[in-house]
C-alpha cells in the first residue's frame, strides 16, 4: 500500500467514526452539500439535473480530465476542481453531505464505497459497480452506513416504466409467463476490437494512472478507451448488458418484484479476452413471485441485433418490435415496453379500446435529494439496484462461459456447480486500489 493511500484510509476511517449518516442535511434550513465525481457526459447531466434542485449546494467537482469542467462550470460557476476524487473527499471532509458518481463503470464501487464509509449518501449512475462482488458490498455498505442511495437509471421514475409498473400490477395482463427483454444495438468498430490499439500519447489533461484506478494497468491509447468508448472493454465497462440491462429490466424487476435468479445460461457470437461479445442471449431462471403464473419466470436476454421471437408479442402484422424494451408475457394478454415509450398492449381484439392511465413521472434525481434531506429511501436504492445490478453481471459472467448452465446461490454469493463462473464473480485489482469487503 503506497503512503497516499494508507494515509487517506487514515482519513477515511478517522471520518467514519465522526459523522452520523446525515450530516448538514439534517437541519431543514440547510441544503444539501455535494460533491460530484465525473463531469462530463453523464456526468454532466447528473450535476444539471441534481443540481436544478432548489436545495443543492456542490462543494467540489472531480474529474480526472481537467478538459471536462467547462461545461459544469457554466451552470455552477465557481466550484472548486479536483482531479482526485479521493484528496476531494479528504479536503472537503466533513463540508460535504453526498456524492454523485457518473465515472466509467469500473470505479463505482471504488468511489462509492469510499464515500458511503464516510456517511455520504451516494448517486451512483448505472449499472451500480462492475461486478457481481461489488454490487453485493454497495449494498452492505448502504446498509451499514445508513445512508441513501439511489442508482442512476432515470427512466425508472419516468412515466412510461412506472405506467408499465402499474399495469402489470393491475393485472391487465394476468399473471406473467415469460418475460423477453432487448437492446439491439449492433456496437460499433470500437466494439469489435479484439486486442488494446497501439499506445499514443497522454492527453495533457489527464491523468491516466487515475482514469486506470482499480484496473489491470495498460497504455493509454487516443480515441478507444476515454471518453464514452471504454464500455465494450471488460476491464472497464460491461458491454451492451451491463449498459442498458439496469434500464431495460428495471420495470421488470420492479413490477415483478424479482430478486435472484436461481440460474442463467448464455449463449454469444464469439468472445474473446478483450472486448464484450456483440450478439449474445442470456437465459435467467427467476423465482416466481406472487405476479407470476408458476413458481419460476423464465427472463430472456438478447442484444447485437437480436430478439425475441416476435409471433410472442400477439401484435398486428404490420407493427415492428421496438428497437430495444422488453416484451412480458401475461396469461391473459402480452405487454411490449419500449426503451423508453409508453407501454401498449395485445392483443388489439382484446386491448384495442382500453384506455391506458399514464402514471405521471418524477424527477429521478430529485427524489434522492428529497430523500436524502429529509432521510427516507428512495425506489432505487441499493437494496433494490444492487440485486438488479448482480443479475445484470451475473449475464456477464455466464456469457464468458456460453453454453453453460450457472446455479446461483444468492445467499452465499456463490455458483455453485461451476468453479471457473465463481473466478468471474469479482475483479482482480490494481495494487493500491484494492476494495475490502465489507463485514
Ligand atoms: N443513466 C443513463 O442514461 C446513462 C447514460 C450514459 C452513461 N451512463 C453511465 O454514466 C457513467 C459515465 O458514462 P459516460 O458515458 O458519461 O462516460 P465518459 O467516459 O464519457 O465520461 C466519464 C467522465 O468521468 C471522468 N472520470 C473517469 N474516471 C474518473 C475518476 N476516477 N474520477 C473522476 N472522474 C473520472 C472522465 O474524465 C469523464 O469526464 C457510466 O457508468 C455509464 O454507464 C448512464
């Protein structure tokens, strides 16, 4: 362990036994103080949308890439910057109440778990961390610290997933069969690459050793890893699953009230060691719940073009399945949700003069706020995203073993008839930024 970062673990503990889990948020006269870590893109976005609440104050700005502030600094002038999100949490100790974390998906977890230690509540963006490990420790640190969460899938509180919801609980439907749920995006030339491009020199904004954080180090090379184009690399992000799969089966798991899947199986187009498959399905046996017609939910994922039979969806010859939402299949009519559109039902003999009442939207990222200023949960906090975040990587991990038939023991954190899947439950990380479990 490198002195900087023993010292900050100093820091970090020191803090944790001083705070409670609302800090300035406490006294309703007060705002909420936050520090925000990525800036750009989403990040962006979530320092806007927070931020448009009339009760947020940003003490701090964090991104590695110096280039990215201007545009966070033209909404919110004035700003302190930092490049390193863990001499922020140090500086700003105990000015700050919470953190948004819009970072490529391999430092959630890291930045996270750092600032829940600290009694922060925590936006962290989707999906929740990188691996099925550290989704599982959010959630006992959430707990631990008893602070509020809240994962950044935004359309989970619009009002085409919560109208969905409302009908499936309705039992328009009837009880739910089968679900089918797909992206179809195909990925692009940078999805398609098999091994890291040629080294090119450090932009001399960045600071790539700390872009790197808890991944296997590699070179820096211009225009495939940061910005945005790191997601279809393992080490990094969790390809087309691990993008929309916290989108796209959220209403899912909401409505459904699904929790761990008992087993899943993947099948892909071809994998390599480097880069997420293009094309893959991914087979999950749920649980049944009491919205399901039998004691298991067969769940079916498909991405890169592929989809579910669409004869299943009971539609018009003429309509077209959505480019990417998910299809649930109920006993007594089917349900297609597109990402992100209203929900329409089948079939039209049945469904073709039902009056759907839209259940309005809220404001994603004001509901953490007002939950975290007035210290209640939100929809979306890790009790719930966590278990949805551990399905999503759990696809992942089937799908660096196609063909094989994982059981999950969700209790025990295990899968249990296939010793080689348990390897890919967690990361290995970067010497100095190793992430303890939480006890
Ligand atoms: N909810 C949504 O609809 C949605 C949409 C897009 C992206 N996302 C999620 O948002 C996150 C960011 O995605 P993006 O497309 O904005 O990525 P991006 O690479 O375009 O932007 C990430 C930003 O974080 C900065 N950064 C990287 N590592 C950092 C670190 N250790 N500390 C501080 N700053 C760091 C980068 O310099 C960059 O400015 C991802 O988790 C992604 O899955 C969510």
């Amino acid at each position: 362990m490198n002195t900087t970062r023993r010292a900050f673990l100093k820091t970090s503990s020191a803090a944790v036994l001083g705070f409670p889990a609302i800090v300035r948020g406490a006294n309703l006269n007060s705002n909420l103080q936050i520090a925000a870590v990525g800036c750009s893109n989403k990040g962006l976005s979530d320092i806007k949308e927070v931020g448009s609440h009339a009760r947020v104050h940003y003490v701090g700005f964090c991104d590695v890439d110096t280039s990215r502030f201007d545009k966070a600094d033209e909404t919110f002038p004035g700003v302190p910057h930092f490049q390193d999100f863990r001499e922020m949490f140090a500086k700003l100790s105990d000015t700050f109440d919470a953190v948004t974390v819009s970072t490529p998906d391999h430092m959630h977890a890291y930045i996270s778990l750092e600032a829940m230690r600290r009694g922060k509540h925590v936006y962290c963006q989707k999906p929740l961390s990188h691996t099925v490990w550290e989704a599982r420790q959010m959630r006992l640190q959430a707990a631990k610290s008893k602070v509020v969460t809240h994962m950044g899938n935004q359309i989970h509180s619009a009002k085409e997933y919560r109208t969905a919801v409302k009908l499936v609980r309705d039992g328009v439907i009837g009880k739910v069969k089968a679900v089918h749920s797909w992206q179809s995006n195909p990925g692009n030339k940078y999805s398609h690459l098999t091994a890291p491009p040629a080294p090119g020199p450090v932009p001399a904004s960045l600071n790539w050793d700390w872009w790197i954080g808890v991944a296997p180090y590699r070179e820096y090379a211009p225009d495939v890893y940061h910005p945005f184009k790191w997601r279809d690399w393992q080490d990094f992000g969790a390809g087309t699953m691990g993008d929309f799969g916290c989108h796209i089966m959220d209403p899912v798991f909401t409505a459904l009230e699904l929790t761990a899947p008992v087993s899943i199986r993947a099948e892909n187009e071809g994998l390599n060691p480097q880069t997420w498959p293009s094309a893959e399905t991914i087979s999950y046996v749920f649980p049944g719940t009491a919205w399901t017609t039998d004691k298991t939910l067969p769940l079916t994922w498909y991405d890169g073009g592929r989809q579910p039979d669409i004869a299943l969806a009971q539609m018009p010859a003429d309509v077209k399945l959505p480019g990417s939402g998910s299809l649930f299949i109920g006993e007594g009519g089917t349900l297609v949700l597109q990402h992100v559109g209203m929900p329409k039902l089948y079939p039209v003999e049945k469904f073709g003069t039902f009056e759907i009442k839209v259940v309005e939207g809220t404001s994603h990222y004001h509901a953490w706020v007002d939950a975290a200023l007035a210290g209640t949960k939100t929809t979306d906090n890790f009790d719930y995203a966590g278990p949805l975040t551990e399905a999503v990587q759990l696809g992942n991990v089937a799908t660096r073993l196609p063909g094989a038939t994982l059981e999950w023991d969700a209790a025990a954190l295990r899968i249990t008839n296939k010793p080689e899947a348990e390897t890919l439950l967690s990361g290995k990380y970067r010497e100095g930024w190793g992430i303890e479990p939480v006890t």
